[in-house]
C-alpha cells in the first residue's frame, strides 16, 4: 500500500501549516465510505478528502468536486450536528502510524465551548473514520466494528488499534537499528524493513533501495547505516519542501527524499491527482464490465431467440409437403373411401411423374379427417411462417442494435462515454437495465449539446468529427452536420459516424476524403481488416430508417 506512515507524516506536515485555524463551513458525503469537509481560513477554502474505500483510502486536500447526494447519509448528519462551525486547533499522528487525530473546538447545546475529535484511520480495509468527543468516548463512525480487539461503536471509549511493529524513530541509535535487522532471520531486506517497522511500505523501501543503489538481497553493514541516514532524514525533513512523491511504476508511489516543488501542499495535490485518476479508472472499468455483462447477455438471449425462430422456419418448411399429401388424398379419395385406415398409403404423385409416394395416416382418423388435418397443418404452418419471418427481421435488426452498443462500449474511453451509452439503453426496451439515480439522469437532457463531446480531428486544414456511440452518431448525423459536410461509415460494418466538416465548400480534394475514409476504417468494428469498404456522400442525403430502434446508430439510409 503506497499511503505508508511517511505520506501520511508529508501530509500531515503540510496540513498543519493550511487547515489548523480553518473554520468547518460544509461538510457532506458523496458515497458512503468518503467524508469532504469544506474549511476556511485566511481567505482561502480548502476541502479536506477523508476516503476509507480498501483501495483508495487516504487523507488529503483535493480540487476536484464531487456529487452532493440529494439525501444524506446518517455518519454526515452527525458530523453536520457537531462540527458545523467549528475550527481545526490540531492534527497530528503518532509515530509513523497511518492513524491521524483532528482536534476541533466548537460549541455544544449548552453553548459551552468543548473539545471533539475526529480519528481518521487509514488501514485497507479496515480504514475508518471515528467522531469522539474530548474524552475519546465515540459519538459516531462511519463503519461499525465489533471484535475481540476492540469495538468501535457508539458510547464506547476509542482506542487505538494494537502497535505489533516496532518503532524507527524511537530507535537509540543507528547501531540498534543493525542489530534489530541482523537478528531477522529473513534474508530480503525489503521484507525486513517492511515486516519490523511501523509505517514502511514496499514501494517506499523498494525505491529508497533504489534511490541509494542498494541490492535487496545482497548487502553489508555500510549499506545499513546508508538505509539508515536516508530515512532519519526524510523524517527530519516532515513539513519542508526537501521532500516530495514521486510515481513508482503505473500503479504506485512513493515519498523520497528530493527537493519537491515550492507550491504549498504539493504533496497533498500530488495525492489527490494520483487517486482520483485511479477511482476514475476503477468507475470507469467496474461501470463499463456492467453494463458489458448487461449487454452480452442481452445478445446471448436474442441469438437464441434467433435459434428458435430458424427451428420454426425449418419446421414451416415442411407445410408443402402436407399440403401434397392432402391433394393426393383428395384427389385419390374415390378409390380409398371403402378401404379400413391404414398406417400408409402409396400413390401416385403426379406432381413428379407419377412417382410413388407413401403417405402416413392416422389409424384413429378416417381418410377424410386425415385430409383434413393436413391441410390444417398446412395452414397453420403456413401462417406461422409469415409470423416468424418477420420476427426474424426484428431479431436481426436487434441483433444489429446491440452489437452497435457492445461496439461503442468495447470503444469508450470515459466515464462520460460510458454513462452515454447507459442513457441511450436505458430508455430501450430490448436492453433492460436498472434505472440510474433519477436527479443525475435529468440533469442531462436527451439533446443537451454540451454533454456530447465529439471528437475532433484536424485533417489537410480541414476539422473532422467522430461519433463515439450511438448518440453522438445520431446527433453527429442528423443535427450537427449542415448539408454540404461529408459523411463516412463504413459499409454494413458497426462503426462510428465521421463527419467532414467542408465549411460551405463542395469540391473537396480526394486526398481529404481517403483520409477522412482511413479514420471511418479504423473507429470501426473492421479496424484490423485490410480493404475496408468506407461509404461517403453529403450529408443532407443521410436519413435514418424509418421505424429503427431509438438511437441506433448503425441502420441509415443514404
């Protein structure tokens, strides 16, 4: 886990010096596992982020807003009744522990000026936020826990979760600290480290070894002293700008002993960076496999209603051979009205040369309601087959809707995308899905140009739009395009809508328009395929079938 005991002492040390004073003007929860409490001081507004999700738990300043849900959670009405208006007097942590206490001073019922605390604990999965008051008697948490270590709930005294580690800044000297690690059987310095101190991380000692040029495996007594030197300096340095973050791989950080920038609480900003395009990432993979399972699903049940409708043509393909046998029947009727029923007849069949043919009967049945029941085999199988042939259509034309969906889905790049494409299957019968929080679904209305960003390329002095999914495509196509621009889509294959944007002008030179073909090949299902064929005309000739599924993008007539 990156956010160790040292990011949360870099943290700390900067807070310290923006939110101790700050007055608590707002707080509110915008999901029930993340607190954002709203500060003033000298002037400036801050907000505070308290997040305990296992993956994302941190404490920091951040820039970026988040929803405000229309009904609040109950952990947010507590914080509102006893924090509102009050001021930060302190934060501070123990040690390198990843459990940071906030004083604030506020006034009470009585209007008696007391003392409340908040215990933000950022441990994985059992991270929490803890309100007490100055007795350390709990008032609220934001998860309820009930163990044989300790309880965390209401009216019971908080205390702090059990020290198994030991202590790196209350060692002595540097020679305790060579004896701690020499008397550790394990051979990885790494483990070591991170297994006997409290607050090391992998990534920060990993990059400290790095950093330093120091083998994890292979090391001497000078190495240790080195490891040493470089760690009680960094802790020396808490609250200075000769420390900063820095990226460790694509999924890791850690904090290293560097001159960061001048700007006040780069750290904290480098936090919130750094997590938030992580949870963009996690909303945006979690939001776009749900509706993908959503969608295939889908698909899956109409393929097989595709399956039942071609065993039902198959069987309608047999009505013309009822119906022969009820005209040999009846046109053989004389010679078979005083013979018993029998379980066959041959006749001649002089549909095909007077060839032979045998007829099964019904020995329940006489001849004449035999005839009969085929010829209402016939018709009923006749009648079907008109039925299901255009319930085949439909099923192919739903068929050809969902995979455009499943094709801007495998497409999307944002989360904006992503909640497009939910909008345009949430008002579709054929995809059913859950009904989105209705206050965040009306704020986007169906033609609501500044929610469709379309992608813009630049192309030989000309600007070319691309329609990611089927309500740009629809938007892209029919109101955003003016008669003279050129529309691109690749033939009969699921792609997006590319528009030629020509400024008025109608003789556009062909290099333009294989570029703008290249683009419509490559933003399609096809995109690996070589000899794409790519449509192309003015646009005031694009019309959409009449009668096609809402928003689909992918059936137009030209």
């Amino acid at each position: 886990m990156a956010f160790d005991g040292f990011i949360t002492k870099a943290v700390i040390g900067e807070l310290k010096n923006s939110v101790i004073g700050a007055k608590v003007n707002k707080i509110f929860e915008p999901t029930k596992n993340e607190v954002i409490l709203g500060l003033y001081n000298n002037g400036i507004n801050y907000a505070l982020n308290i997040c305990t999700y296992p993956d994302l738990c941190r404490i920091c300043l951040t820039t970026y807003s988040k929803p405000n849900p229309q009904n609040a959670f109950n952990f947010c009405m507590v914080l509102r009744k006893y924090l509102i208006g009050s001021r930060i007097l302190d934060i501070s942590s123990y040690d390198l522990e990843r459990t940071i206490e906030i004083k604030f001073e506020c006034y009470n019922e009585l209007n008696d000026l007391v003392v409340r605390k908040l215990f933000i604990e950022i441990m994985s999965r059992q991270s929490n936020i803890i309100l007490t008051n100055e007795n350390n008697i709990i008032i609220d948490t934001i998860k309820h826990y009930d163990n044989s270590i300790r309880e965390l709930l209401p009216a019971h005294e908080y205390i702090y979760a059990p020290i198994t580690k030991i202590s790196f800044i209350e060692l002595r000297d540097i020679s305790e600290f060579i004896t701690i690690l020499r008397a550790d059987e394990e051979v990885d310095l790494v483990k070591k480290l991170t297994n006997t101190f409290i607050g090391f991380s992998k990534s920060f000692v990993k990059e400290s070894l790095n950093i330093l040029n120091i083998s994890s495996e292979n090391y001497f007594k000078e190495d240790l002293k080195t490891i040493y030197e470089y760690i009680k300096t960094i802790i020396e340095n808490f609250g200075t700008n000769n420390i900063s973050v820095k990226k460790v791989g694509n999924t890791d950080y850690a904090l290293v002993l560097e001159k960061g920038a001048d700007s006040e609480n780069a750290i904290n900003f480098f936090i919130d960076d750094f997590y938030f395009r992580k949870e963009r990432d996690t909303v945006f993979i979690a939001s776009r496999n749900n509706l993908l399972k959503i969608i295939s699903d889908t698909l899956k049940k109409i393929y097989r209603k595709l399956e039942n409708i071609n065993s039902k043509i198959e069987e309608c393909e047999l009505m013309d051979k009822y119906k022969l046998y009820g005209e040999l029947l009846t046109a053989n009727l004389y010679k078979l009205s005083s013979l018993d029923t029998k379980e066959s007849v041959t006749l001649e069949n002089y549909y095909n040369n007077n060839v032979d043919i045998k007829i099964p009967l019904d020995t329940s049945l006489s001849i004449q309601k035999n005839i009969e029941k085929y010829f209402k085999k016939y018709n009923k199988l006749k009648n079907a087959l008109n039925i299901v042939t255009e319930q085949k259509k439909e099923t192919t034309k739903e068929i050809d809707y969902v995979e455009s969906i499943l094709f801007s889905l495998e497409n999307a790049t944002t989360i904006n995308d992503i909640n497009e494409v939910y909008e345009e299957i949430a008002e579709n019968i054929v995809i059913k899905v859950q009904n989105q929080n209705k206050k965040q679904k009306n704020k986007k209305s169906k033609n609501d140009k500044d929610s469709l960003k379309l992608e813009s390329r630049a192309v030989l002095g000309y600007t070319v739009f691309i329609g990611k999914n089927n309500i740009q495509n629809d938007y892209l196509s029919l109101k955003f395009a003016e008669n003279n621009d050129i529309w691109f889509h690749t033939q009969k294959i699921h792609g997006s809508h590319i528009l030629l944007k020509t400024n008025g002008e109608t003789d556009i030179e062909e290099d333009v328009l294989i570029e703008c073909a290249k683009i419509a090949a490559q933003n399609s299902k096809a995109s690996e395929s070589s000899n794409i064929p790519v449509d192309y005309c003015f646009a005031r000739h694009v019309k959409k079938v009449s009668g096609s599924k809402p928003r689909n993008g992918s059936i137009y007539e030209l």
